[in-house]
C-alpha cells in the first residue's frame, strides 16, 4: 500500500478496498468482520450498480494507511466476471483504485494505460474490447437514514431528473466536474469526470461535451456554466458559439436540489462548501438563499475571514486558521502559535495586513480546515477535504454534545453568523486539555443549530441542504435532527452528489427556469 501510494503520489486520500462477497467484509471469513454491514448498506454493495460504500471499520484486520486518520472505508464487491475470479482465485481483499496518477482521469485504452502507468504498474491486464465511455467507480454511503450518492458514475449514471425543455447544456464547475444535457422533457445528469486541471481531465471534458447531448437525444442550444469566469467550463463556453448563461455557484447547488426532488416555490437553500465565486466578489460557501428555482438572495451568511494566500489556503488548513485568528486577533493572533517558521508568518501576516492575495471568505468548508489546523488534525493536506474529514472522524467518536455558540448578527438587510464566540470556546477548551472529540463534536453541533437558527428568523417552512459539506454524515444527522425538532421539513442531495458533481444539474434547472419566465 505505501508502495503504491508513492507511485501514484497520493499519500493520504483512502484507497478502496475489493472484497470477494459479504462473508468476507462482514465477518465470515478468515480476516473477521472488517467493516459493519448494515441492511441498507448490504443492499448497495449487491445493487446492480455496485458502488463503493463507505463503512465503519469494525477491526483494525487490514492496515490502517488504506484511510489514514479515517474510521471507515471505502468497500466494494465484484462488478464483473474479471473481479470474481480475481478474488476467487487470490482469496483475499485488494486495493481497487482507478488506472491514473493522481489528479488525472483514468486510462481508458491499453496503449495508454502502458505508457501513463509505466512507472506505476508491475503488470497490465489487457483487453481487445474498446472502452467507449470511460466511467469511475460510484461511491455511496448511508446517511441521515437515506442512501446518498458521493460520486455520480459507473452503474448510476445518465440518470433523468426533473421535466427541462431548453436544449441546454450545463457545464458544471472545476473540481469534481460533471455534465448535464436538458432538453426533451429532463435533465440528463452525466458521469463524473473530474478536476479540470489537467489537459488529459480537459481532452475527457471535450469528449463528455459531445457525448453526453447524444445519449440523451438532445441538440444543445445554449450552455450554461458557472459564474466564475476562470474555471476551465467557463472559458470553455465564452470560447463556444453558442449562446452562454452564468449561473451563481451556490444558486446551482441549492437548485440541483431541488430539482432532484421536484421542488416548486419558495424554500431556505443552506450551501454549505469550499468555495465558489460570490455575488459581492468574495468567495461564499457558508450561505442561507431564499426563493425558488429562478432567484435567490442571500439572506444570511458566514462571517467572512481572510484567506492569506488565496488558492493555496485550500490545501493549507493552517492558512484558514491564521485569517481567522487574525480577524478576530489582529496580528498578534490571541497569543496562538500556528505551524510556520517566523519568516512564513510574518509574509502572511504583511500580506493581511495590506491585503494582498488574502480574499475574504464566508466559506463553512474553510472554517473546518481552520478549526482542522487549531486542533492539530490536519495543517498541510494532500487531498480536498481532507482537514474536514479529520474533523468529522474525530467527532463521531463520541456521541452528540452541546453547541458552542453561534450568534446571528442583523448586517443590513441580512444575518451575520459570528464565528468569534465559537473560536473563543474552542481555543479555551483547547487550552483547558479538553479532548479533540469533545471539541470538534461541540464544532459540528454549532453548524446544525445554525439552520433551524436561520430558518425560524427568517420564516422559512422548508429548508433545502446543498454543498459538498453535506457529504459530512455528522453534520448532516445533526441538522436533519435539529430541523426535526423544529417542525421544519428538509431535503438533501440523495441521488446527486452534494458537492461540485451535482453543480450542472442546478445549472440546467436555474436556466431552465430563467427561460421559462422569459417566455411568460
């Protein structure tokens, strides 16, 4: 396994693991019980789909770097005739992860998979059958009582969703890219594809453009692509012909949402993620929408934090946790020492202060990595999301615990979620020798209070959950519970992905709606 992680240059991100049947992950075979299987889970893994499951580890019978840090694992059994008789003969589990480097699609033909996976594989496997549409594995999980889909792929995907009659296609965003064709009545969500950072990702991008339209019989007449203009989609459709729609990226999420559940009328969209270009310029990801499929407005939000060093903060937690400590500090932090050499901090600390290369961000996906980082969790990661999935294994050690606080502030006409008595609490508890779990569990409760918080002072009946932080099972459970108790009804991503993957869907919807009232 380390072997194999240094040749594809992912030294943390989980590794999938391929079982022979249920008796050797549930417990009846020579390894024990590996993972627990519930009924609902059972039931994935034997889907005709046969996605990865994530599941709770119930040993430690297999090594522990197959998901540093990680309490559960990514299972999957045999999708084809190959793989049975693989484990069959092998008989015991193996890792099962895609034919690619990190960061690249994966190979989809013999002659490149020979040349790209040179320096990473022993031996190849080959077939004289054409692969005509490369498809990563799906991944799923049980959350909130529901099957929620992480990836949208292999076995799952084109899935119809809700009625669209544009012919529009929809581009999705940068990270974690997807189509999605409406046209003829649906919208037709595509496989996913990928971060387009890459050339080969864009090559894979170009081919899905066309593709995609002819499975589902539609002839695009307009492309509708995030509003942030440098994403690769976006330049990809101002470059096209045809005409271009931008759509807002955190209306898109709440909006695929709500076509999943062909949802009409007014509802409180939660978006809750890394990052996506805002209306006001900042980068939003902590924001509370009112309205229906068309419009949206913002009507309360995280309070932004600087970001020193833009980008880069997203794979530095410890970067987040320095803008949150300088705004609610200034320079001298409160006395808090982060992991950088002095000549570091003190570059950082000038760039704030000039405000140079340091956005403002309302983003709830950059408080976990701050709060990551001042929990020693995760300071530098190698993977997205990876400080939030430190934060999120760490609470669900232990069972639900009481809120840190999380005032609601009236900002003009909208409410400010004030971070400051959260960071308050949490660096005295830290100091106090409290235990990470306890903190980080007080950490998650707070964001589940905040939306019934927000929904009950803005008058909201229904409350729609969108963005890839909903991917997070503790704070999903905890939000659904606190809606509950508020008599609130509550919908969230269950046959999309919550994060970027479902992105286009949203797109298509807002366009189809857009047009719709154009016509009436």
């Amino acid at each position: 396994i380390a072997r194999l992680r240094e040749r594809k240059h992912r030294p943390h991100k989980p590794l999938a693991v391929m079982f022979a049947d249920l008796a050797a992950l549930a417990g009846r075979a020579a390894l024990g019980a590996v993972c627990r299987v519930s009924p609902a889970e059972q039931a994935l893994l034997t889907s005709p789909a046969a996605p990865i499951v994530l599941l709770d580890r119930s040993s430690d019978a297999l090594p522990a770097n197959l998901a540093p840090g990680n309490l559960r694992l990514g299972a999957m059994l045999p999708s084809t005739p190959l793989h049975a008789l693989l484990l069959d003969r092998l008989g015991f589990p193996v890792v099962a992860t895609s034919g690619n480097a990190s960061g690249e699609p994966l190979c989809a033909d013999n002659d490149e998979a020979l040349a790209r996976l040179a320096g990473i594989a022993d031996g190849f496997v080959l077939h004289d059958r054409a692969i005509l549409h490369p498809l990563d594995d799906s991944v799923m999980q049980i959350a909130a009582g529901r099957a929620q889909v992480l990836r949208l792929a292999r076995g799952l995907t084109p899935l119809a969703l809700a009625a669209c009659e544009p012919a529009v296609l929809a581009l999705g965003g940068q990270l974690k890219s997807a189509l999605a064709v409406g046209g003829g009545g649906h919208i037709v969500a595509g496989p996913h594809i990928g971060d387009l950072d890459t050339a080969l990702a864009l090559v894979r991008f170009d081919a899905a453009s066309v593709t995609l339209p002819a499975l589902a019989g539609v002839a695009p007449q307009a492309l509708v692509h995030d509003a942030h203009p440098d994403y690769a989609s976006s330049v990809w459709a101002i470059r096209d012909p045809r005409p271009a729609i931008a759509v807002q990226h955190h209306h898109a999420h709440v909006a695929a949402v709500m076509a999943e559940h062909g949802l009409d009328g007014e509802v409180l969209g939660v978006a809750f993620d890394g990052a996506g270009l805002g209306g006001d310029g900042t980068l939003w990801g902590g924001e509370f929408l009112c309205g229906d499929g068309a419009q949206l407005r913002r009507v309360a939000w995280l309070r932004p934090f600087p970001l020193p060093g833009g980008e880069r903060a997203a794979r530095e937690p410890r970067r987040a946790a320095l803008g949150l400590l300088y705004a609610a500090y200034g320079p001298g932090l409160g006395g808090v020492t982060l992991p950088f050499s002095a000549a570091e901090q003190r570059t950082l600390l000038q760039a704030l202060e000039r405000r140079v290369n340091a956005p403002l961000t309302s983003s709830v996906g950059r408080l976990f990595d701050a709060v990551a980082a001042l929990l020693g969790l995760c300071e530098v990661a190698s993977f997205e999301g990876q400080a939030a999935a430190a934060v999120q294994a760490a609470a669900e050690t232990v069972p639900a615990r009481v809120p840190y606080s999380l005032p609601l502030v009236q900002h003009g006409d909208g409410l400010v979620a004030d971070w400051a008595p959260l960071l308050g609490a949490v660096l005295a508890d830290r100091a106090a020798g409290v235990a990470v779990p306890e903190i980080a569990a007080r950490f998650h409760a707070a964001l589940a209070a905040l939306v019934p918080a927000v929904a009950a002072r803005v008058g909201a009946a229904r409350v729609v959950l969108a963005g890839g932080c909903f991917q997070n099972r503790r704070l999903l459970d905890e939000t659904r519970a606190a809606l509950k108790n508020g008599g609130l009804a509550m919908f969230w991503p269950q046959r999309l992905p919550p994060g970027d993957g479902g992105l286009a869907v949203g797109q298509a919807a807002v366009a189809q709606a857009r047009l719709a009232a154009k016509v009436h």
